[in-house]
C-alpha cells in the first residue's frame, strides 16, 4: 500500500506539502496541488483512517446503545441511524446495554477512549450520571432524558390518551392495561395519558405492570385474562405485549375484536401481518432514528442547531383488534 | 485528563520506560513497574484507544455487514455476535448492505481503512471478490462462500429435504414452495433439497421465486393461492415468508393446517408467537453468531484453529401449521 512517502517522492515536494494538500490547506499553490492530487490517484494512495483520527481527534463514528437489537422496535430504529450515518460518513457501533445502568458504563467509557463523535441513546432511567462530562455529544432517542440532554421523542402520555380515548368511543365497558415497566419514563407517560383520561370519564382500569419481551408478556397476559374474564378492552404498552395478548386470547377461544379489543404501542411491521392484525399507537419508528441522528451529526459538527428536544408525531392506526 | 507525560513526571521515569510498562515489557524492572503502575492509578490515566490502535493496529473492533437489520433473522444474530465480541472486550460495527455488492465494497474499504480486526459477512453472491487480498480475517455467517472464506452455517439442502419429508409423511397431495431469492446460495440449496426429496418420490412442486422480506411476500403469497387453490403443502424459503402466507391463507377463509400445510424456515422468535404458530425448519440463530464471532476472534488473534468451516444442526419445530 502507498504512503504518504511515497506519495511525497512521486510528486517531488516534502511530506509536509502532501499533509496540507490532504487537509485542504490555502497555503498549497494551485500547480503543486494538482501534482500532489495526481501522485495520490496514481499511487492509489488513502490516508489512514486511524492516524487521522488522532489528529483530528474525531473518528467518524457513533455509538448507539440500545436495550436490545432482538426486541422488535429496535431494529426498525438502528436501520434509520445507520443509513443516515452512512449518509454523512459514520459508522455506527452498536451496543446493546439491557437497560443495565453498569453496562451502559462500560459501554460509554470504551466509546470515548475510541474518540467515538457522539452517542445516540435510550436508556434505562430517567436521570442518569452516566452520562454528565462526557467529552462528546448525546442524544436521547425514544426516552426522554430531561432537559439536560437533547432528545428526539414522542408525546407518550398524548399516545396513551389516544389509546384510551379510541377504546372508549369503541364502546368499551371493562378497560385494563398491560403496560411496559415502570422504571422507564415511556411506559410511565403512556400509562399515565390511559388512566387520566378514563378518570375524566369516570373510568378505571385494571392495571398489570409487564416488560417490554415476548416471553414475559405471554404469563402477564395469560393472568390479566383469567384473573379478569369480564375485561373487554385493553391497552398494552407496545407492540410485542399485544402480540403476546393476542395468541392467549385466541387460545381461550375468545372472539377478536368483538369480545376483546386490544390497543398497541409503536407500530413495527409484524404488527400489520399477524391475524388478526393489532390497531396500535404509531410512533414513526424510522424517522425518530433519522432525526436524532442528524441532530447527533450537527452537534458534533458544532453547527447551529434551532431545536435540541424534536417531539415526533403520534397517531391511532386501526387495525382487525379493534371496531373503530 | 492525564497523560502519559503525566506519569512520567509523577514515577520519575522516562516515557519510553511508561510506554513498556503499559506494553507489559520483560524489560522494566518489578519495582519501576510498581512506581508506574502506581502513578497510572493515582492519576487516573487512561493510554488513549486511538493511539493503541495506530501503534498495535488493531482496534479492538469487527465488521458486520449484514443485508438489513430490520429483516427478524439479523437482530437474532447480530445480538449474539455483539453479545460475543463484548465477551472478548471487541467492538462492533454495524453494516446494512441490502444485498449490493458496491455497498459491501465501500463498506469494506472504509472498515479496512479503521484496522477492524476482522470481518464478520453474509453476502449477496457466492464468490464475491470483494474480500480478496484483504489484510484481515473474514468469517461468513450464515451464507457459505465456498472454500476461500471460513464460514459457519447450516446444511440448508438437508433442511429443504426435511421440509420435503415432513409435508410428504404427513399426506401432503399438491406441493408447492415459495422460495428465497435464487442469487442467495442458502436459497438455492433448500430448494434444491425440497425439489430432489419429491422427485425421489415421483412428485413435483410448483415453485415461486420470493424475496426475504415481508412486503414481497405477501404478494405473491396472495398469488400462490388465487391461481392454485387445490394446493395443499407449502415449503416457504424463510419464516417472513410464512407468516405472509399464513396471513393471506387466512384472508381467504382457508384452515391451517386442515385445508393447508405450512414449514417455514429459520425459527425467528415470532413465528412461535403468532396464531396458528409457524412450523418450521429451525437454525441455531444465536449459536450461528456466536460461533462466528469465535471463529472470526480467534483467526484475528492467530490462535490454531481445529475448523474454518462449522456446519451446525437444523432440526423440525412442530407447530400449528402441520399436523403432524
């Protein structure tokens, strides 16, 4: 492979010239310029990614820490990070923390040793230190840090208002929820928009606490169902946990959604190809990716950024798990 | 933050003699290595990772190149290999080729450029030279490359031919298949094994060629149906596929698996999740990237090595779609 050596004794003039004429320097005459470009085509010469990023202390990465690249959302949203990292010449370093505040440590310390240009994450509270006197940029995608760090997110207690404001129009007399844990703001939010809303209707709702995974969801929705056979509407909080409600209700023989409505969260795919398909609350899981990476990119570009907190839009997608 | 002069002013020794403590040198005497080490703990001093990396090249860090994170096959994978490389103290980086050769070569370049110390590839075509002459170790996952590159994989013509085998025994009359894509060696080869198990029983199967993916699927699942209605058993390249299937069986009022017989292929978790449940042709999803990921550590370290190419077993899930 060529050097930048060689690069200088092809082109006749000194290493020095050749570094300038890389980092486009003005002090460069036209006519040693053009030598210098032509000795580097010919020579199929390419600068060392890694010597640049010590030089320049930037490396033309992101780290993404997320959950859980297997739990269904998450895949949809690294797609939309790593085509716009791509876009603009990063490359993406992917982490999965499982919401384990000692991992994410870990995680973040070797990213900043490796000059990582900023991190996109979704972490597990609402308040972590993991995060303060970080030489580098952090956006919080999904889960809303505070004010402290920007964030690209959606309005989870609107989403849960949505929820419960659509099942109750839908004629729903006996309401519950399974939602997401407590620990994460976005579960808190969306619960939180469910119950205040039925309460202004002088309603109540059974409430069973659940995680965001398959398994689980499968013996939280098992219970919710035979402990509550009168429940003929339900809001989960996500997609996988109405999926795990679907196949336990069917395997009780009832009747979806004539005996049971049931109302999702995120809108990934496989929402709309299972039978029957689950209505949910859309979050637009692409652009939610798109869009904090970019904020991430302008940021540690140190351009001028107008917003550092974006709320995306939500909206009630009906499906075969509900009337209306 | 402390640097390497740091502690070589607060040791009293020279940077050189820092330097070979920090490279675990026999040359330094035990009690300047307690001096030193000493120092580094007071001060807190980290040797920077970009640096490491340019002095050693090596980065601590492996390629993935996968077609499309959000295809439910990957995030199975990719959680393995990161779970595996993590194990190791490696780095990954993700990369979405959408199965286009050019993608995969810049994608290659630009990782051989940051000294990642291996590749891990699932490519679009069986003898791609995008990987010839590359100063680091690549390990195929999933697709089998032929006998240039070491790979770990499943015996995908046995999987078709058990796919075949189950249907027959259980008294499937008309047979068809939707297959993967025919550029993909993986797809070819479970055709082929579906194909050459009937014909030893002296039946044939119509065959429509599929993608990987959901959107695709579901059309011309649909058209499978409309233009053969007295189909009875059908092999479907992989579980996306079926799931499409069993949507559009269901749309027109057929029972599954009384009037219809389904085997998909891979053992993604959904397919057990959705009702009537996927049969299926299951591969070790994780193993297959944790093995890989071994492989791969171990010839980017140059450990001896018993096997470049690991075949790992398929086996038959029984599930909702088949009877038996």
């Amino acid at each position: 492979m060529a050097t930048i050596r060689d690069v200088s004794k092809y082109s006749g003039v000194s290493v020095a010239t050749v570094s300038r004429v890389l980092n486009n320097s003005s002090k460069v005459k036209s006519t040693t310029k053009k030598k210098v470009l032509q000795a580097i085509k010919e020579l199929n010469y390419k600068p060392n990614a890694v010597a640049k990023t010590l030089f320049k202390k930037q490396s033309y990465s992101i780290g993404l820490i997320i959950p859980d690249i297997s739990n269904p959302f998450f895949p949809e949203v690294a797609r939309a990070v790593e085509d716009t990292a791509r876009h603009y010449g990063y490359r993406v370093i992917l982490c999965n923390s499982d919401g384990n505040r000692e991992k994410e440590k870990d995680y973040i310390e070797a990213l900043s040793q490796n000059h990582v240009d900023g991190l996109l994450v979704t972490s597990i509270s609402e308040n972590s230190d993991n995060f303060k006197g970080l030489h580098m940029p952090v956006v919080a995608l999904d889960r809303s840090k505070g004010k402290e760090i920007p964030c690209v997110y959606v309005d989870n207690y609107e989403g849960g208002k949505l929820a419960a404001r659509t099942l109750f129009e839908n004629g729903g007399k006996v309401f519950a929820e399974i939602s997401g844990p407590y620990n994460l703001i976005t579960a808190k939010e969306r619960s939180r928009g469910f119950h205040d809303f039925l309460k202004k209707k002088e309603k109540t709702a059974l409430t069973y606490e659940g995680e965001f995974d398959f398994k689980h969801s499968i013996v939280v929705a098992g219970k919710l169902l035979d402990e509550n056979p009168e429940v003929d509407s339900v809001f989960v909080g996500n997609d996988q946990i109405g999926i795990a409600l679907i196949k336990e209700a069917m395997l009780r023989g009832l009747r979806i959604p004539n005996d049971l409505q049931i109302i999702g969260f995120d809108g990934i795919e496989i929402g709309g190809l299972i039978t029957p398909s689950l209505s949910t609350i859309q979050q637009p899981i692409y652009d939610l990716g798109k869009e904090a990476t970019k904020l991430l990119l302008d940021l540690a570009n140190k351009k001028h950024v107008e917003q550092t907190s974006i709320c995306m839009p939500i909206n009630y997608v009906k499906r075969s798990t509900t009337t209306g």
